[in-house]
C-alpha cells in the first residue's frame, strides 16, 4: 500500500494514508497520517521512528507540539525549575 501524498521537511516526513474499513456491512475509507523521523545512529546506520495519527488526533498534537515548544523557548539553556 502507498500513501496517497507525502510532504517533506528535512529530516520529517508525513504521508496521508487512505484504508478501506467495512463495520457492520457498511464500507467506508478512513484517511490517516503518519510522521516519520529519520537519523544517521552513532553506527553510521539509518534510522527512524514512525508515529501513525487519525485525523481527529492532528489537532489536538498540534495543540501539544506548540505547547512544547513555547515552554522550550521560554527557558533559557541550562535553566532548571
């Protein structure tokens, strides 16, 4: 199965997957995201972590990434609590 698209950010990359589903007789296609990482690992090698997220989980990780990310701008390097 391919992704229906992909984007690429330089070492991110998320696909939009589109499975088919079929509950109680009825079918339906569910759309889907996953978000790659990808590293060279201290042995040279290529490796990478996969996360997969129903549409409905996009907005609330958005909402948790911001707020990661505005509690680590806000924090000077090397400040603790």
């Amino acid at each position: 199965m391919q992704p229906t698209k992909k984007f690429k950010a330089g070492c991110l990359e998320a696909a939009i997957w589109q499975n088919h589903r079929e509950v109680n007789g009825k079918s339906f296609d569910v759309l889907s995201v996953s978000l790659k990482k990808s590293w060279k690992g201290n042995d040279g090698q290529w490796q990478d972590s996969t996360l997969s997220l129903q549409s409905n989980d996009i907005a609330k990780a958005i909402v948790l990434l911001q707020e990661a990310q505005k509690e680590m701008l806000m924090k000077a390097p090397g400040e603790s609590e």
